[in-house]
C-alpha cells in the first residue's frame, strides 16, 4: 500500500473527504518523521513499527534529471507490519515479506522519486524496483579512487545578489554532501557582516576571524570548529572591518595564515556576503569558480544580474555557475535559468553555468529549526537529493581540476590571488 492507497483508505473508512484524510496522514507521517529523527522508533499497536537501519551508499538515478547521483550511506526509515496488517495482507492473497522493509512507506515518509539503474532493474516490478534502492544490500558500487599526485584544493566561491536565497544553508548542505564523498572539506564564514553558519549549525565558537585580527598570538587553527562530517568550518566575525582597510602588514599576516589550508583541503568553500561589496567580490574572484545563488523571486534575478555582470568585468574571472533555490520543480528552474542566461549572453556576453535546482522542501524547514542540515535530517528528501546532485557536477569523483602537474603548482593559488587583490584594494 502506497501513501495514495492509504489515504483513499482512511477516507473511505472514516468517511471523510480525501482532502481530510491527507491532513491525517500527513500529520501522522510528520509525526513519525520527528520522531525518528530523534533517534526513537515509533510502535503503532496492531499495524506495525518503523524505526531507522543503515543504509550502505548507492549509485542512484533521479528521476527528474535522468543522471546518475551517489546517495552517500545514511540511516532511512523502515517499516515492520504487525499481525493485523499481515493478516490483512495474508486474506487478500498476498506477500506481506514485500512491505517488511523500507519500501512504499519509506519512499512516502521520504517523499522521495528515483529509479534504479537500468543494469540493476532486472525483471522486478517498477514499485520494487524503486523500493530497492531505499532497501538494504550488497554496496553495488564504491566510490572510485581518487588519483595520486599533488594537488591544490579546488576553491569555490558562493554568493548571491541579495541576502534571503539560502545561500548559507546552500554551503553548509554541499559541504556536507562533498564530505560525504571522501573530501576534506574547509569552509570559510567570510560573509564578514552577518556571519551565521556557526548559528546554524548551532556551534558555540569562542573565536572568529575576528580573534585573529584582536590577537596576534592567535593562529587559524585556534578558531576553526569541526562540523557535521568531519567538516572544518572557520567562523566569520560578525561587524569586523573590511580586510581592505586593514594596514598591509596586517592584511599579509591574516591572509596568510590561511596558507596551509592549500596543503590540508580537498575543496574549500567560501560563503561570501551577498550584493556587490568590496569584500565579496575579492573573495569571489580569487576562488576557482563562482556559484551564485538564485530565487525565482524577480528581485532575486535582477540582483543575480548585477553581480554577475561585475564579476564578468574583473580582471580575474572564473567560471560563474548558477544553482536556483526554492523552485516548485524542474520545469520552474529551466524557465528561470533560460531568462537570466538569455539576458547575460545578451548583454554580457556571458553564458554562465546552470548547474542545478533545489526545490522547495518542509524538511529544510524543519531542519532548520532543529539546528540541522537538512541532508542529515532527511538524506531521502527532495532538497538533499538535490544537494547531492550539485555535489556531483562541482566536484565529480574523475575531476581532473583536482590533480595538479608539476607545471601547475608554480602559478599562484588562493591565498596568493586574496593577498593579491586586498593589497590592491588597501594600496
């Protein structure tokens, strides 16, 4: 029985109407959501018990976008029937084993739709089909090996053209996702205004960048906090002084203390202050691309353009990419994307990157208030599915931007490129 099946079933047993009956179900499995989160298992007396197993890490195909997407391992919902519901199961002729495990009920809780990959489907009907990926198993597929060689850590930058897209909630579910996939990944709070990742996360950080500027005793590694996954986060300092306005004997001392993240890092993430200030655009533009965060809210893409089209003029100009938060679905970000796109190539002659969507989600919101990723609240859910989707096109398993020649560790990396251009700022 599928959540459509069941909520005809209650309405027609209760005799309600189906608009009510889904006010029913949706609570209840709203219920059963929290719950669980909690780490407690819910017992229905009479109709079955769900509780959380582990689930190995699978290769997994959206359904939306048609790719392939690693879905890393997590602790999904599962749902044991109880005597009545086998019995009824039983008297209708057929086979309660199929619904012992995380199949229809967990696909509903999750609110999630994937299918296998063609080479695994095999001759199994399409709603076991589906069920298996949320089941356990062998691991079908690992993570490749990454190559051997020395490398700079691949640096992006996200910001937006207004505050109020998700930006900051957008790093923190990517890192995790990234980390997720074997990176070591650093992310810098460098939104130097209204630096908030710690409170969203809900990390008490004694030190900030701001300690670093206070106290010259103090080195980068005093202040950096360890987050979900192993995730190294640097805490921004709420109300610090633009770095440009720093003498620069002070800005070449804090800048480089930031030198050895280039030896330790996988990937290093900058959360940038949204608009077009002195600060974001410096940290933008020295990062190896730039992700800008959109809404389908018209003001959001007007301002979308306008640091677009500042950061295409700069001297340094790495790859802009786009991500579209809080969309109905696909069909509204491809409409948004091809907009903004046809604008830029118009005008800017820039066609930036559209590297994926993260749809509208009650599991953010929840999340969220319970100081929780949402990729870690609900692994299953549209929004983390997303998140994993974009984890996969900025840093695929083969990206070859990783490894470094020889050739390569001779230009100038991050920290030479920051100290660059705040010394041209403060000049």
């Amino acid at each position: 029985m599928n959540k459509k099946d069941l909520i005809a079933s209650t309405a027609d047993k209760a005799e309600i109407t189906q608009a009510d009956a889904r006010k029913i179900i949706d609570a209840m499995f709203s219920c059963i959501e929290e719950t669980l989160a909690g780490g407690n298992k819910v017992n229905l007396k009479g109709f079955g018990t769900f509780r959380l197993r582990h689930r190995p890490l699978r290769r997994i195909r959206n359904m939306h976008t048609k790719e392939m997407i690693t879905l890393p391992s997590a602790r999904v919902p599962v749902f044991k029937p109880g005597k009545r519901i086998k019995d009824q199961v039983s008297a209708t002729g057929g086979n309660h084993e199929m619904i012992t495990t995380d199949k229809d009920i967990a696909t509903d809780l999750s609110r999630t739709v994937t299918e296998v990959d063609p080479i695994e489907e095999g001759n199994a009907s399409e709603e076991i089909k589906m069920a298996e990926q949320l089941d356990i198993g062998e691991e079908k597929d690992s993570v490749p090996e990454q190559k051997s060689g020395r490398k700079q850590p691949k640096v992006i930058a996200v910001t937006s053209g207004k505050g109020g897209t998700g930006k900051t909630n957008f790093v923190i579910n990517t890192a995790i996702a990234l980390a997720q996939r074997g990176q070591k990944v650093y992310v810098i709070d460098a939104d130097l205004g209204t630096a908030n990742i710690d409170v969203l996360l809900g990390l008490h950080c004694k030190n900030t960048i701001n300690s670093l500027v206070s106290n010259r005793e103090m080195n980068l590694m005093d202040i950096i906090v360890e987050g979900p996954e192993g995730i190294q986060i640097i805490p921004g300092g709420s109300g610090l002084q633009s770095l440009a306005e720093l003498p620069k004997d002070e800005l070449t001392r804090i800048i480089g203390m930031f030198k050895p993240l280039e030896e330790h890092a996988d990937v290093i993430i900058i959360d940038t202050g949204s608009g077009i200030s002195r600060n974001v655009i410096e940290f933008a533009v020295a990062a190896d691309e730039i992700v800008v965060v959109i809404t389908p809210e018209p003001h959001s893409i007007s301002d979308a353009y306008a640091i677009i089209k500042v950061l295409s003029t700069n001297e340094l100009q790495p790859p802009i990419k786009l991500v579209f938060n809080l969309v109905e679905n696909i069909s509204e970000a491809r409409s948004v994307s091809s907009k903004l796109t046809e604008v830029t190539t118009r005008f800017l002659d820039l066609t930036p990157q559209t590297i994926g969507h993260v749809v509208k989600d009650e599991n953010v919101v929840k999340a969220v208030k319970q100081f929780k990723p949402f990729v870690f609240y609900n692994p299953l859910a549209p929004a983390s599915r997303c998140i994993m989707s974009i984890a996969e096109r900025l840093v695929p398993f083969d990206d070859q931007e990783m490894i470094n020649s020889k050739e390569d560790n001779d230009k100038q990396g991050f920290i030479g490129k920051l100290k660059t251009l705040f010394s041209k700022t403060s000049a």
